[in-house]
C-alpha cells in the first residue's frame, strides 16, 4: 500500500476544531487508499510559552532539560490528532520521538537525525493501522533522553519520515497555499509556483522566504522525496500548493523561478585593512565567534597594499559585529582605518536553476534595476541566484520590477 | 547518604514562582545532607486543560491517547524543576516514567505500578547529583504506551519512589497544613494533629478529608514508608504538618483521633424486598453496573419474607441508582413495592484506633447526638470507626458536639 507523509505546523492544529480540520485532509488520502503517517507541531502558541519558561528561570539553560520541557507540546497534538482520527473511525495512533525510536545525536537543541527504525510502526500497519500519528521536532539521543532538532524541526522530522519509509511524497501544510514568484505582499502580480526545484527552493528558503526551513529541503534533496507546500486552511485537490522536487521533474523550464528579497540588512565595511595572506580569517573568525552572520562578503581592489573589506548582515547584529571587530583590533589581531556601517540597506535576489545555462541573466537584472534609478551597493552570485544589496527604499519597487521584467506572472 | 523523597502537589508548582519557591525547600533538605527525589504534578489546572481536550475529541476516548496528551502536563513541571535547581548550583536532573523506567500494568488511566528499577537514578546519585526530579502520575506499560496512575497518582509515585529508595520519609507538600481533628471551617476548635496512624489516614480519607488519597496511603502503610503532610506555602520546620505512620510509632495513646464529615450524601430505601438468599447481590450488583459509589448498606428485621434495604450514595448519583433498580424490577431481577430517596442527609464519622481496645465509644457518640436532638438515620461501623447518616442541616452541630465530647482540641 502507498505511504503518503502529511505534517500539519502550530497554526494548523492551533485547537481541537483545526485538529479536527487537520484530521479531515487526512481522513481523504486515507479514503484514496493511502497509509498516513502525520507529524504534528505543537498547538501555535504552546512552545513559545514552554520556551519562556525556561528562559525565566534560567537564562544559560541545561539543553537537556529544554529539550525535555519544550517537546511536551508535539506530545499532546499527537494524542489529540490520533483521538480525533479514531473518533471518525480511522485506525490510528501517537507514537512520541523517543517510541518510535526517532534516534538523534546528542547535541540537544539542534540535534541530527541518525536513524528512523521502521519495525514499530509497520508492525502497526500490517496490523490494520491507517494512521501513525508522530509528535514532530523530537527524538532520543544515545543516552536516552530526549532531544529536540531546532528550529523548523517538524519538518525535518516529516521528511526524514518520508525517507526512510519510502513515501510517495511529504505533503508539507501550513498557512500558505504554496510557494509564490515572489512576495504577494509587495507584487500583486505575483503568482503561484505548480513545481519549483529542490536548489531553488533552497535559495529562496534561505533569502527570506519563510515557507519551508532550509534544513527540510537539503533532507528532502538528499533522500529524493517529492515535497508539496499547500494551505490547511484551502480544500486540497490535485492542483494545490506547490511541489519541490528534483530538477529532471519539473515540466517546465525557465530562466528565473522567484525574485526574495530580506528587508532587514546592514552592510558594514571595513576601510583600509592590511591586505596580506589570512586577513579574511582575521576578520571573519572573530564575527563567527561574536555570532554575526555574515551573508555576502566583498574584498575590493588592493592598493598599495590596503584594501577596503564589505559584508552583509543582519541589521540588528551591526552593534554585536562592531564589538567583535574592535575588540579584534585592540588585541592587535586586525589592523583597519575606519568601520563604516550601513544600516538602511536590503536584499533582491533572483532565483532560478535556468540561470545555469542560460547567459545574460545578470546584465537583464543590472539594467531592470538601472532604469528605476536603483543604484546596487554589493553583488553576489551563485550558479541559480544573484542577489544585490540595495537602499532599502527601492526594495518593494526593484522587486516589482524585476517580477515584471522576468514576466514572472505569465505561467512558465 | 540519606534518601528523603518530596512531592509537591499542582497548586505548588502552578507558576514559576512557586516552582522556585518549592525548589527553596528542596535545597533546604539538600543542606541537611540529603539526597532528594522530587514527585511533581503538573502546573495547577493543565492536566483539566488536558483532560478537557480529550474529552470533548472523545467523549469515548482511547485511554492510550488519553494517558499520551495528560502525562504531558507533569514532563513540563519536571523540566522546570530541575532547571530551577541546576540556577540555584544543585546538581539535578529530571526523569519521565518511562526513563526511569517506572513500569506498571497496562490499565490505562489507572494502572498500578509493578516496579522501580533503581539503576540508572543511583548511577547519576552516584556520579555526585542530589536530586532527581520524577514527573509524578506516570509510567509505562509493557508495550512500551506511556500509563497514567488515576486519581491522586502523584502521591502514589511518590511513596512508591520512597519504598523503592528506601527513603527515610516521603513529604507530600500541599495547600494545607496538616491533618486536622476534624474540618476547621466547621470548628475552629480544630487542631492540627503531629502524628496520625496510617489506619486512621486511610478512614479520614475515604471518609472525605481530601488531604491524600487512599490509594497512596494504603502503598505507605504496606511498605512502611512514614509519610509527612505539610504546607508549601509556609517556612518548613521539624513540627511542620502531620507525620502519617505505623500505629507503634505514635507517642500517644488516644481513643478518637478526629471527626469527619461527607456533606453531599443520600439515603435510598428499597421498601417491601422479597427476603431469600441472592437479594443482595441482586440488588447491588445493578447499581456497581450502573457505576453507583454505595457507601453504607442496611438491612432491616425481615417480616413475612419481606424486608426493608438501605444504602447511601452520593446524592448526584440518586437518579442513576433510580434508573439501575427499576431497570432490574422491570427485567424480573428484583421486585419490591417502592423505592424512597433521603437527599437531604450527610455522614459524621469519628475514626480512632484506641476505639478497638476501649468500649463505650459508640455509646457516647450516640449519647452526645441525642443530648443535640440529632437523630440517627443509618450507623454503620468499622474497628476503627463509627458512621452515622443524620439530616444535613444537624451536619456542623454534630461535628462540633463529636469534636468537644472527646476533647479534641486538647493536645493528645
């Protein structure tokens, strides 16, 4: 019998009425004939408060115990979701991380999966089961205690379900209808994806595009299982959402797929560095240590031996990333002439795996931009992305430009 | 070292603050050169949460799921715990039941506990950690499903972790004080009793002082563990509460230890029953289907084969016992010429266990309700107890009138 994977997240199993609405959606693939097994996050609202708990009593906590505290509230989804599948007669029931077993590393908070048994649970469904109910975002480590994956770990759990029980897609729900050319919000001619790549989904994920968790998808690549994003809250047929799959799946081809954009950036550069062998390390191990992440970097051109160093960061990490580079500097391990920060800048990126083979990409991009007046303060490209640091201003203008001058809103 | 286990009840961990307040309390015992097991209950009012969830998913629910989604609320309160502890430099560590494991029968919602395998908690005691931290209320069944223990089901991991430890004492920290003579909003001649025996608990508890529940009472007296019932919210010292323990090891010899009182209970008569072997169980074998809690049972002088039938219940359940008898006349099972229901009748008991050794007791309790104008309606009577059914509105009058005939306010 086919094994379809389904993970609701908080907002689609908010309260009992939309477990209830949750179970439906099940209830219909079990009624076409597939074995089910559900992931459930916790009820919205439930981790956060778990989370601010600990946090109260203890600000360095023992991962050990966050992690213990914190998986409670997939447990309780878990029963409720398996309750409300019997009440409508469908065989089905919970199994926490640690029965299953979900085995993990021990690196509580942010744990790696190591290995997915299938014993417990297809001895459930030769029996007639219909339904595995797992709590997501958990498992056990070596030591037999309880560890939760981080942050978007609902996900991971349900795709590393899917693989290792071979299932004919992970069916991703939440309170999005799918993935979009790019941000509805600020292009009202932006337009629902049917397909997207797994790499591309990948650029976008970790641009700003907040629908799936980047770890999921590079889980989802790796083992080759079909992803669909859809809404828990839309009827569901064969059309909606959109599938992450691998790029031979895709049925049509194009040039750019999406056009991200991350509003909240800083760009810091660092005036006349001492350009010799391991200044990059330098300068960039002591904002690792300081927490900083660091997205796009930029070393110009040297002169007499000094050069000017630019990178990119989160705008509310400009003051922690001035501490790390100072106190670097006062202990003699850096040498520069002046920090300057720019605090009011943005990302654009655009994305898509046609880029690969397909020339003239970036001078279309550079000229869009161009003749709005949008002056590019930082470039950076990968083989299926270019992104560009911008006024922030000009965001919401270059975004919609771009979606237009890729005609993004056409169907591909 | 010394083992001393401490239980604190849902009002005691309801909030952060209290959770701190308690761990206070632990840490004064760790300071006495104790080793601690901590039982907690879960944060006042979340197991309801829980148990409301369920219900209203299932008015029939799967006990499975339903042991799944409750046992939550005390894995929250565990975690917690043993955070507070490890901010205030105690090494501690939090278990659920099934990492302890604590394994019990499979009776989901009330399972009994089959065994405490000490291994892995003294291995961490070994290791240099002073308290273990046990979610209450929980175990594991021998198909690896997490139980729950029933009503009162902390207090019953507790002494059940303190016979499996070896615990010198087991502190069960709750919103009262003590045990009292009898219920101080009825007299406030009330006083607070140092030591009780564990047969005079378990007939105060059953007889509806709500202090502890039976089944933990009867758990101590079986494996000897003196338990001791005092408040969390007041400075803990060594005359706190009231220690419950072995009959030899009370200081004092006293006749009666207190009086007790159960408000809402009714009187129902079958009047005209045939009188011939098996009527009884005829009788009261429909009203255990029928779940009717009967307390105490009365059969009055046969006349011509014909006889009179008392028993009291609780008076909520009067219409259900109604239903269960004339269901049974109508199927042929018992006859009888009527059924009259006394709903406005309550219990007054004096339990003592020196009552075995000294006669006269009942004579002077019945001498005491007369000199009132209280009339009896129904005594029924143990070895260490006497009960008696009365009119409701006499229930305050005849408990402080028990209270001042044996002169309980006077220190035994």
């Amino acid at each position: 019998m086919s094994l379809l994977v389904m993970k609701f997240g908080g907002t689609s199993v908010a309260d009992p009425a939309r477990i209830r609405a949750a179970a439906d959606k099940v209830a219909a693939e079990v009624g076409r004939g597939h074995n089910v097994i559900v992931v459930v996050s916790a009820m919205a609202g439930r981790t956060n408060e778990l989370v601010n708990w600990v946090s109260g009593i203890a600000p360095f906590y023992d991962a050990r115990e966050y992690d213990a505290v914190v998986s409670s509230g997939e447990n309780v989804t878990a029963g409720l979701m398996a309750l409300t599948l019997q009440q409508m007669e469908i065989p089905a029931r919970s199994w926490q991380g640690w029965q299953v077993p979900l085995r993990t590393t021990s690196a509580h908070g942010a744990a790696r999966i190591v290995e997915i048994p299938r014993a417990n649970i297809d001895a459930k469904f030769a029996e007639g089961m219909r339904v595995a109910v797992i709590a997501g975002f958990q498992g056990i480590s070596p030591e037999g205690r309880i560890t939760t994956l981080g942050r978007g770990g609902s996900d991971t759990s349900a795709v590393a379900f899917a693989a290792a029980f071979g299932a004919i897609r992970c069916d991703i729900y939440t309170d999005v209808d799918g993935v979009y050319t790019t941000d509805p919000r600020i292009s009202r001619r932006a337009r629902k994806l049917d397909r997207i790549a797994f790499e591309e989904m990948l650029e976008l994920a970790s641009l700003g595009a907040k629908v799936l968790q980047t770890r999921s998808v590079e889980l989802a690549m790796r083992y080759g299982v079909p992803l669909r994003v859809l809404s828990s809250f839309e009827p569901t047929d064969d059309t909606s959402g959109t599938i992450v799959c691998a790029e031979e799946e895709l049925m049509e081809s194009r040039v750019v797929a999406g056009v991200a954009h991350s509003r909240d950036e800083a760009k810091m550069t660092l005036m006349g560095v001492q350009d010799r062998p391991g200044i990059a390390a330098a300068i960039f191990g002591p904002l690792a240590e300081g927490h900083v992440n660091v997205d796009m970097i930029v070393q110009n051109i040297s002169e007499d031996g000094r050069t000017d160093m630019t990178f990119s960061c989160p705008v509310d990490q400009v003051p922690r990333a001035g501490r790390a580079l100072r106190a670097a500097q006062e202990a003699g391990a850096i040498a520069f002439e002046a920090l300057v920060a720019d605090t009011e800048v943005a990302k654009v990126s655009i994305v898509g795996i046609g880029m690969r083979s397909q020339a003239g990409v970036a001078a279309r991009m550079f000229r869009t931009l161009a003749e709005e007046g949008v002056n590019i303060k930082v470039i950076t490209t990968s083989e299926i992305k270019i992104s560009v640091l911008i006024d922030r201003k000009y965001m919401e203008l270059a975004v919609q430009a771009l979606h237009d001058a890729f005609e993004l809103h056409a169907a591909g």
